[in-house]
C-alpha cells in the first residue's frame, strides 16, 4: 500500500521547509511563530472553516510574511509586488504549463 502525501501540493511542503529553515537560521523563535500563526488561523477560521489545505497554508504563508516584514527580513511592498507578480503569471500561463515569473 502506498501511503498517502504528507503534503496536499508541492508548495505546501516547499514553504513548511522554508518556515523551519529561517528558524533554524535564527530569523525568528519558533514559540512567536507558533502563536502568529495561531493567530492568523483563529481569524480565517472565524470566517469559514479551513480545509488543512490551501487555506490552511495561505494562512501559514500570511503569517510568515507579515513575521519577515515586521522583524525587518522582507519589505512589504516588495512581497506585495511579487505575489502580485506571481499571480499575474499564473493567470497567463496556459493549463498545464510551468508558471515562471518574468524578472525583467
């Protein structure tokens, strides 16, 4: 029997890696991060249940760029200007193709 993914997508498995790495590097106390994002998790979830998928790890995502950009890890704006920049490929990119972001 195979077992099942412990990931839903591949980004949620890639942006859980990143979380422990940049506290493992030291960027922020795991305890501070596990309360943000307790946080985050108790308001989306007063809006509509989460699903431990997408909108369980937006959430996560959420929470560790607000983190960065608060301890001064990552700027605001430009986050803003990359997710937005990220979307904006994968509404372009045709089913089935690999999103890339233009960096010119």
């Amino acid at each position: 029997m195979k077992p099942e993914p412990v990931f839903e997508a591949p980004w949620h498995a890639q942006l859980f890696a990143l979380t422990v790495h940049l506290n493992e590097a030291g960027r922020f106390e795991w305890s501070d991060w596990a309360a943000r994002f307790g946080a985050t998790l108790k308001r989306h979830g007063l809006a509509r249940a989460l699903n431990g998928g997408d909108d369980y790890f937006n959430a996560w995502l959420e929470t560790l760029e607000l983190l960065m950009a608060e301890d001064g890890h990552a700027d605001a704006t430009e986050l803003a200007t990359t997710r937005d920049a990220w979307e904006a490929a994968y509404l372009r990119t045709p089913h089935g193709a690999p999103v890339t972001l233009d960096r010119t």
